[in-house]
C-alpha cells in the first residue's frame, strides 16, 4: 500500500523532474522535510548503488547528491 504523498510535494517550489528537488524560496521545513524523505527508508540503499564512488551519498533538496563521507 501506498500512503499518502509528502506534504512538501504540494509545494509550489516542488519540481519532479528530472529528479524531485525544490526550487529556491521553498521554506526551511519543505527543505528539510525532502531531505529526509529522500534520505530514509530504503533511499540510501539507492543512493549508494547508483553512486558507488561515494562513501555516503546523502540527497539534497535541489536535488543533487553530495558525499557526506
């Protein structure tokens, strides 16, 4: 089942593609909120696959993926 989708994406600065991110002057909280979503549940395990020269990829709300290592 699939719940109901993340509050930050009924954002008027929420961009899907290419990949989700949100545009300068979203709000500090859908800023942080997108960075959580993407960076828990199985999400690192994706990260990591498709980044294999990171030690810790981490998702950043304008969509670009960093090294946190």
């Amino acid at each position: 089942m699939i719940g109901p989708a993340p509050e930050f994406t009924g954002s008027k600065f929420f961009v899907v593609d290419p990949e989700w991110h949100l545009k300068e002057g979203a709000s500090d909280k859908d800023k942080k909120d997108l960075e959580e979503f993407m960076n828990g549940g199985d999400y690192p395990k994706l990260w990591k696959h498709k980044y294999p020269e990171m030690k810790r990829p981490y998702y950043t709300w304008s969509g670009k993926v960093v090294d946190k290592a």
